[in-house]
C-alpha cells in the first residue's frame, strides 16, 4: 500500500505533447497504467495510443494541436478542465531533430527546431502553469531535454536540437524556481540514444557508431524511460524541483 501511495497516480490528469508516437506513446500509456487519466496532444494521430490505453482498462482522450501556436495549446487544455476538472501533470516530450551542418542550415530550419522543443515546451508549460496556479493545483511538470542539451552528438551535426534541448534544460530550472511557491514542481528528463521509429530511420552505420560510443554498448528503449518520469510525477519525488535525471546508458559520463 506504501508503494502505491508514493507511485501511484490514481485521480491524477496527465497531458502528454508529442503523445500519438515514439517515446510520448510508451509515457503515456506508462501513466495510465499508473492509474492517471491521460490526455494525447498531438498535431497528427491522437486515436491510436487512445485506443491502446482504452483497450488496456484505462482513461484516455485525444486532443490535436500544435505546441508552437498558443490559441491551439489553450484551447485544448480548455477541453481537458472541461472534460475531467484537473491537470496535474504535463509532460512536455513534442520535439523534432535535423542532422544537418550549420553551413548548410538556414535559420528557417534553426527556427523550426527551436520553435517546436524550446518554445512549445514554453507555450504548454505557461498555459499549464496558469491553469494549475488558478486552481491551486500542486501540480508536476516533466520536460523532455535530451543529453544532447549537454554534450554534443557525434558523428551527426544538430547545433539546433543540441541548442534547443539546452534551453529546455535551463528553462525547467527557472519554471521550477517561478513556480515553486506554487507547489509546482518542474523537472526535466535527458535520455540518451533510444530506439524509436525515428532512430530507424538513421543509416545502420550510424546507429553503429551510436552503439558503440555507449558504455552499456546498446540503445535504450523508451520504456526504460517510463520508472524515472512516474517516479517524477509522484508523490515519492515530492522534495525534486529544477533538476534534470539523465538516461543514457553512460554515455555522458565519458
């Protein structure tokens, strides 16, 4: 009973950016195993992890919007108070990545990445902020940083998701310093490589190079990801404000 007291997150609402595919998937249904309500907001395919969720016993909905346009963000957080009363957790995990040299990037494609992992993570975490302040709710913020927010991939060139995932960092710190007489904790988690339906799409030959660069010579796999995020989320971390849990294998202790 003591541990699901302190893990458990039954009457909870959670709201997952980025939650139709990928690792936002596989977070999403972690949290309604958890016992939370979740909510999927994503600009394309919303029914399928609904439909997993649901299929497993849990509550779920789906809310399509973009992270980068603020009427969009509002107006579905509106529908998520509308249809179950409270948010209490948001998970902040939409991004996109380039591999491209700076020589050859614009600053359009610089924008984009920026625009979708910085500022989306800003846009849903201030108009989450605003809810759960307006309520006083104690609620959990998780933003999806990367290691690559601290040390520089190799042997692909991203200067813009590197850029973008270091300011998630620095962001959730100064969130959770705004919001922490709130009752709002704000964190960020950074994971290493992880096997996804977006990594399959890299040259054999460099997820090679990824693996062998990785002290436990493997990628991980999203659902490695899931203990650390409920464990963030839950009461169990209730003392963990401002800090980010890197989850890479090793990889950063070289």
């Amino acid at each position: 009973m003591y541990l699901e007291k302190m893990f458990g997150l039954q009457g909870k609402t959670a709201l997952v950016t980025g939650g139709g595919q990928g690792i936002g998937q596989v977070v999403a249904i972690g949290l309604a195993k958890a016992g939370a309500k979740v909510v999927i907001m994503n600009r394309g395919n919303v029914e399928d992890t609904v439909r997993m969720i649901l299929a497993d016993g849990g509550t779920a909905m789906g809310v399509r919007a973009d992270v980068t346009v603020p009427g969009e963000v509002d107006a579905a957080l509106k529908l998520v108070m509308e249809t179950y009363g409270s948010l209490d957790i948001v998970i902040n995990n939409a991004g996109i990545c380039m591999h491209q040299s700076t020589l050859d990037m614009t600053p359009e494609d610089f924008r984009r990445v920026i625009d979708v992992n910085l500022t989306g993570t800003f846009i849903v975490s201030r108009a989450a902020g605003r809810i759960m302040i307006d309520r006083g709710i104690r609620g959990n913020i998780v933003n999806m940083a990367s290691m690559s927010g601290s040390i520089v991939n190799i042997p692909q060139w991203q200067c813009s998701y590197n850029a973008s995932k270091a300011g998630v960092i620095h962001l959730t710190k100064s969130l959770a310093m705004e919001w922490v007489g709130h009752g709002i904790r704000v964190n960020s988690i950074s994971p290493g490589y992880i096997a996804t339906p977006m990594s399959t799409e890299n040259p054999s030959e460099m997820n090679e190079a990824f693996i062998k660069l990785i002290p436990m010579h493997r990628m991980g796999e999203a659902r490695e990801l899931v203990p650390t995020i409920l464990s963030m989320v839950s009461d169990a971390s209730g003392y963990t404000t401002g800090s980010d849990f890197i989850v890479d294998g090793g990889y950063t202790c070289l």
